[in-house]
C-alpha cells in the first residue's frame, strides 16, 4: 500500500482540493475571457448575438422552472410561481439597474404565496 503524502494528509487538504477541482478550473475560463474581451467592441453584432443567446437561455431555464419546478417549488402553486414572475419582471420595468431589489420582490412574493396557498 502507499503511503500518504504527509502535507495532503491534514486538516487542509479539502480546501486545496476545493481549490484544485473547482476554483482553478472555472477560474482560468474567466481570466481567458478578460484577456480575450479587451479587443471586443461593446457594440459589435458578435455581442449583440452573445447577449441575446444569454437571454434566450435565461428565459428557458425560468420557463422550465415556472412549468416543471424542481425540489420545494413544486409546493408553490402556479399562480404563485407566475406572480412572483410577475413581481420581478414588474421591478425590472421600473428600474433596470435594480435586478437585486428585483431578485428579493420574486422571493417574497414566491414565499409569502406559498406560506398562504400553498399544501397544508
């Protein structure tokens, strides 16, 4: 049998491994995707193809999870799910910027219309 190495065998060995196999590896896409993004105009139509594809990814997966919720949603009505929808597409029109305070009204929402219409 082989002996383990002395430094990996202690109370630090799950942050390197946190650090090895799920930092470093999401970590250089980004640093290569700054690199890469100097050069780009902000205005180009390859951004303008990159935003809308984001876009339509985002609309499917809150879609999906309004339609075929997954987990503890499924305890939420539909009309709560669509309300709560609703509530953050309603701030997002009043404010752009404000996608937290957007975020926050979705969950209140969501959590208030379960804790009242929700199953007993």
């Amino acid at each position: 049998m082989t002996q383990p190495i002395a430094w990996l065998d202690g109370p630090l060995w799950p942050y390197l491994a946190l650090f090895l196999f799920a930092v470093l590896p999401t970590e250089i896409w980004r640093w290569l995707a700054v690199a890469f993004a100097r050069g780009l105009d902000a205005d180009s139509a390859l951004l303008d193809w990159v935003r809308a594809v984001a876009t339509a990814l985002l609309a499917g997966i809150v879609a999906k999870l309004i339609v075929s919720p997954p987990g503890a949603l499924t305890h939420a009505p539909l009309l709560v799910r669509i309300a709560a929808l609703a509530a953050a597409v309603a701030v997002m029109a009043v404010n752009r910027r404000r996608m937290m305070l957007a975020v926050l009204a979705a969950e209140a929402v969501l959590i208030g219309g379960t804790w009242l219409f929700g199953p007993v």
